[in-house]
C-alpha cells in the first residue's frame, strides 16, 4: 500500500483559467521588445555612469603631432642600452 496525503486544491489551481493564461501570456510577447529596449537604455546608463567616474580619476595627455606619435619631425636619438656588469659592481661568475 502507498500512502497519498489529499489536502484541499489551492486557490491557484481552482481559478485557473487556461484561456486567460494564454491571452496574458501573448500579451507579454509582444511587450518583450519594449522591456529589452527599457533593459538597453538602463544598461547604457549605467556604463556612461562608470566611464565618467573613471575618466575622473585618470591624467588626460595631450600629444603634439611629430613628438610622440603620427610623422616625427627628426629621428629619436640612439639610446646605448649595453650594460657596463663591472661597474654596477655584480658578479656573473657564480
């Protein structure tokens, strides 16, 4: 024998109505579109807010054409990259 608990139907399933379902359920189909664009704009808001607050915290540079970038107006100077070990006072050998 398998024991079964029977309670009273809930208030849920006994005014359930299938037709209104599916007339509620089509008509939240055709709002998707207009709760994705709400859903776009929040989130566009939202990066705007945390671009601003970044870009408050950060230096801005400003480069001038032929110094740093774009058409250089002479060749940058050689820069001597050799390493002089024994005056830096290390020793390679071990």
């Amino acid at each position: 024998m398998i024991p079964v608990e029977l309670r009273e139907a809930s208030w849920r399933r006994t005014n359930f109505d299938e037709q209104s379902n599916d007339d509620n359920l089509r008509a939240e189909l055709n709002l998707v579109h207009e709760i994705r664009e709400e859903a776009r704009v929040r989130e566009e808001v939202a990066k705007l807010r945390v671009a601003r607050r970044y870009n408050t915290r950060v230096h801005k540079l400003t480069f001038q054409k032929g110094i740093w970038g774009g058409e250089r107006l002479e060749k940058p100077a050689k820069i001597n990259r050799k390493v002089n070990w024994h005056e830096t006072g290390m020793n390679l050998s071990e």
